[in-house]
C-alpha cells in the first residue's frame, strides 16, 4: 500500500471533521476557540485518531461509526502538548515549527485551550448516535482512564518529578513511557477495535498491538531528540538531554533503544497477524512510528 498517500488521505478526513465539530473563531470567546483551533491545526500527523480509524476497519467496523472518536482524540493529545509546553512544566517555544500556544495567546487562555479541548473531546464522543450506547460508554471509560492519573496524565507528573534525576532506572523510565505516550496510543487502537465490534481474542490482540507500539514510538522519540535536527523535528532538538528527561538513551544507551524499539515493532506486528489484509494499514504504520525521522 501507498503508506504517504493512505496517511494524507486520512488527515484529510479527520481535519474535515474536526472543522465542523470544533467552535469557530467568530464564536465567543474569540481568544479561546482561536487558541483551540490555532493548535489542533499546527500541522499534526494525526497518529493517533489515524490508528484509531485503522484498528476498527481492521475488525470489521467503518470508519464513519468512529470518526467523532478519532477526532476526540487528537483533541486530547492537543490539550496535552499545549500543557506539556507551558512554562511551569517544559517552557517550550516551538511546536510542529510554530510557536507554541502560550506564546501567542498568553499562559492563562493557552490553560483554557486545553482544558476546553479535554471537554469538547467528551462531548464529542457522547454525541455519536452509530452505535450501540454500551460500546460509546466502553470507548469513553477507555479513553478517560488511559487520559487521566492512571495514564497520561500520571505519566506525565512522574516525568516532571524525575527530570535532572541521574538515577532513574529502567522501570521508572517505562513506566513514564508507557503512560505519558504509550496509553493514548493504546487507547486509541482498543477504542477503534471496540467501535467495529471487536471482542475476545481480537481484542486482546489489539491492546498487544497498542501497547507494544506506544512505547516504541516514545523510544523513537527519545532517539529522534539525539539524532534529529531542530528543522526536522520542529522544536528544538537535544531538549531531552538539556533537561536531563529520564529516556531510554540515558539508561540503555541509543543502540540498545534502537534494538528495544525494534524488537516492539516485532511483537506488534505479530499480534495483528490473525486479521490478515485488513491490518495491512496497522503493519505500514507500525514501521513508519519506528522508523520515522521526525
């Protein structure tokens, strides 16, 4: 398969309809849907509404059942890198090779921003009417766990409280990993697979997938911040080890987090095996995760 033009083609559909279900700039308050917008369009690769779309063709399903849910997501991962780069937590200038939110529009309607694109995300997800309401209310409980304290949200916080630390261990390094990034990565596969009706085995094959390929995308990430450029990777390159952020590199060294994420894609691809031409989407991004270069 085409894997650029499968990529482009989806983005396409899901900016389609996060322009109709986020508010619009001449709505009041105009700094705060500016700000919301200003974001959730700075040029997003959209992984994970994208793998959400994938995992539920993958079992069946049709992406117009899922497609408020994927733009639910990457409603949630924005509000969260508005968060991430505001000065009391990584006091980033640049994101996707612009400025970050705070930085236009202030810090206090930059916290809002966020805060209403968590809340639009559940409205969004609670007013899909092309499925049963047991599986809406099973992907909202999903995404809420994976999104709060259990999840991104408390990985995000033991991140902060181990930066500068020079004796972080593996342990805590994956535990950062898989719920700073790895759970809405997950979250958006099993949430995909639950909206096209899976259950049993092919779920629990999606989950494996989700997981294993979340935290091999934060390992990319960490090797990217080393071996990546500014230009590449649209916020300054080297930030992690300026920081002194608790990664894989800093505990295992680069070639065994090149080896780590590698052995990932493996276990990834392998769980998705049972669903045969149907994943070839899942497979093709897998590899574009790992092996990206930005």
């Amino acid at each position: 398969m085409n894997l650029k033009q499968y990529l482009k083609d989806r983005c396409q559909l899901i900016d389609n309809e996060l322009e109709k279900v986020l508010p619009q700039e001449n709505e009041m308050p105009f700094s705060l849907h500016r700000s919301m917008r200003y974001s959730v369009f700075a040029g997003g690769k959209r992984v994970r509404p994208i793998l959400l779309l994938a995992a539920c063709e993958a079992v069946g399903g049709v992406i117009e059942n899922a497609i408020l849910f994927a733009c639910a997501m990457e409603m949630i991962h924005t509000y969260s890198l508005i968060h991430d780069d505001l000065p009391a937590m990584d006091d980033d200038d640049f994101r996707r090779g612009n400025p970050t939110n705070h930085k236009v529009f202030g810090e206090a309607v930059a916290i809002l921003a966020g805060d209403a694109l968590l809340t639009q995300a559940f409205i969004c997800m609670s007013s899909n009417k092309n499925i049963p309401a047991d599986r809406i209310l099973a992907v909202i409980n999903e995404i809420g766990i994976c999104s709060g304290s259990y999840g991104m949200v408390g990985g995000q916080v033991v991140d902060m409280e181990s930066e500068g630390k020079g004796d972080i261990d593996l342990p805590t390094v994956q535990y950062i990993h898989t719920h700073k990034t790895g759970a809405l990565i997950k979250a958006s596969v099993k949430a995909g697979a639950i909206v096209g009706g899976a259950t049993g085995t092919d779920l629990e094959a999606m989950v494996k997938y989700g997981e294993t390929i979340g935290l091999a995308f934060q390992i990319a990430d960490d090797i990217l911040d080393i071996e990546g450029t500014t230009e590449e990777l649209g916020k300054d390159a080297g930030s992690d080890q300026a920081r002194g952020k608790a990664t894989y590199p800093a505990v295992i060294g680069i070639n065994e987090s090149r080896k780590r994420a590698d052995e990932l894609l493996e276990i990834a691809i392998d769980a998705i095996k049972p669903f045969g031409e149907k994943a070839e989407p899942l497979r093709e991004i897998a590899n574009y995760v790992v092996r990206r270069k930005s």
